[in-house]
C-alpha cells in the first residue's frame, strides 16, 4: 500500500514532465529506487513459493507435478541458456555497409539507408514497396535549436513564434561505424553547438523495416528548445498521435486558428502518417511532444512534398530551477516503413 502511494504521488504534474525543482526530482529517484528495491524483494519472497527446484548449470528435463487448485499437471522446470540469441536472426544476412564518397550506405535487404558525412540520414528506401520514405532537400535525423523565452511560465509554456527561430546544428560529423552483435549495423555521429553535445547512433538490424535512432545529450543550454527532424514522404490530413488509451488526430494543414493552436501535439509512443496506400511512423521510449507540418515541394530549393515530423527533446527555462535538465540525457527513437 505504501509502495502505491508513493508512485501515485509521484506522479504528480510537475513531476512527470520534469517542471518541478531540482530539490523534488532528486527525492523522487531516491523514493523510485527504494521502491524498486521492496518490489524486487517482494517478488522474490513470493517467487520461493513457486520454486520446485534450485536448477543447477544443466538444462532440467525431469517432470515435476506442480498442485494447483486441488489439481495437478505436467511441468519442467527449465533453466535458460548461458547464451542466447534474437529469435529469427541466425538465418538472416548480415546488414551490408558500403561507402559512397562520404556517404555510408547501408543494406538489409528491405531498407536501403544512405548516412551522410554529418551523421544525417538522407535517403530511406523501402525496397518492398520500392518507394523513398525521406522527401528531397531534408534529412533524418537533423537537430534543431528553437529560441525557447515564452511571455510566462517558463517550464511550462511553448510560444507558436518559437517554431520561427529554428536553426539547425550543422557542425556534426560521424565518427565510427561499427557491428553489432545480431549481424547488424550502427553509425555514430557527434553534434555540438554552443552547451550541447549529442552522440547519436543509428542502427540497422537484420531484416528490420525499422531505422533506430539513440541520442546521448550532454545538455547545458539557457532557454533552448531542442527538436530532431523525422520528415517522410507520406502526405495525409491528419496525423495520428497516441495517448492515454488509444489515439488523437489532429490536422498537418493548419487552416483555421483552432488548429494552428495545436502547434505542439502530446505523442506517447508514436506518431503515424498514412496515405491511401503507404503508412509510416515515428516511435519513440523516452519523449513525449511533437509538432507535425506539411512539406511543400521547392523546386527553387530542391525540396519534395512530404510531412516533417520533430520530436521535442529537451528545454531549458530558468524558472522556477535556474538549472533544469542541465546534464546528460538518453533518448531513443525509430522510424518504422
């Protein structure tokens, strides 16, 4: 009951977002931590009850009659291997990595990735469909810096004119391309500017119709909005955003003051753009705001028609906690053809 209490009590609005002071968020992970304690033990205390016999190194494959409700049935007890492996990936071919100039290039059979030298991405083919996923003159993966001084409540607040004062993070470069274990592959790439380094990776799997992205931001920015660009070639009326026990759309085109209001949309775990015959996504674990807009074909600029989709990933107001969310900082996310 105890333990209840305090995770609902942590939940408290300012907490969640992390608009509180730095004083109730350092009391909030150590009451997270020792809750987390309790339940381990709690679980183990209950999982003795259940246990029928302490395996050793070897695989058990003796039957136990396991009672239960006044009844019996047949069950092992099974140790896991000391090794394991992803389901279905040992028939797969290995992500291929080739170098175009600058370009990294890589290949898994259903997407076909091309990395440039600033660790953007731009090009996503989706060779079942055949189709680009990136529209022209934009890039995967791009930061954003917006100028973040709304009229009140600091870490709370997001002005519409700060989408005005977005400028992207040019001096990036990769830095390493390497394997992973499953047979895929990662590129990383360092970002900075003026209080921020971001080491990004991202990864290819074997098989995978999913791009990842991950991000490890050493944040130490005044009154900036961090965004990272997703744009696809997708076009669709709506967006579709998930939130608390299903999902919300909202208008790409904003036509009417209602809808331009909505600048900024809450996204729990993604964000999918469809069309008649094509549906893509932008999945995230760790952030939870998002603005989506329409692409308009440039061909002064060389740029083709889609749907830009930014997440929203750090701020860094003044108040009421002069030094909110100063310091390192984890985040990932995918895209999903």
């Amino acid at each position: 009951d105890r333990i209840w209490k305090t995770l609902l009590l942590n939940q408290f609005h300012d907490i969640l977002p992390g608009s509180a002071i730095a004083w109730v968020h350092r009391q909030a992970r150590a009451e997270y931590a020792r809750d987390i304690a309790w339940l381990n033990e709690i679980a183990l205390e209950a999982g003795r009850a259940i246990t029928a016999v302490e395996p050793d190194d070897a695989t058990i494959t003796d039957a136990v009659i396991a009672p239960y409700s006044r009844q019996a049935c047949e069950a092992w007890v099974v140790r896991p291997a000391s090794s394991r492996a992803e389901a279905g990936t040992a028939s797969m071919a290995r992500v291929a990595v080739t170098h175009d100039g600058d370009t990294i290039v890589l290949d898994n059979g259903q997407l076909h990735v091309r990395i440039e030298a600033d660790g953007t991405v731009s090009s996503v083919l989706d060779q079942r469909a055949n189709r680009e996923l990136v529209p022209a003159g934009t890039r995967l993966g791009r930061y954003e810096m917006l100028k973040d001084e709304p009229f009140h409540w600091d870490a709370w607040d997001i002005q519409r004119d700060a989408f005005l004062t977005a400028n992207a993070l040019s001096e990036a470069s990769i830095t390493s391309v390497d394997e992973t274990a499953n047979g895929g592959a990662v590129v990383h790439a360092v970002t900075r500017a003026k209080g921020v380094e971001i080491r990004t990776g991202i990864a290819l799997r074997p098989g995978s119709v999913t791009l990842d992205f991950t991000a490890d931001v050493d944040w130490h920015a005044v009154e900036q909005f961090l965004k990272v660009d997703m744009p696809v070639t997708v076009q669709a009326v709506n967006a579709q955003y998930e939130c608390q026990y299903g999902l919300v759309e909202r208008p790409i085109n904003k036509n009417t003051r209602s809808d331009d209001a909505k600048f900024e949309s809450c996204t729990h775990r993604f964000v999918r753009i469809a069309d008649a015959d094509y549906a893509a996504a932008v999945v995230n674990a760790s952030t939870y705001g998002s603005d989506v807009s329409p692409i308009h074909a440039d061909t002064a600029h060389g740029t083709g028609r889609g749907t830009m989709v930014r997440l929203s990933l750090l701020s860094a107001p003044l108040y009421p906690d002069p030094r909110t969310d100063q310091g390192e900082h984890s985040f990932a996310w995918s895209l999903v053809a």
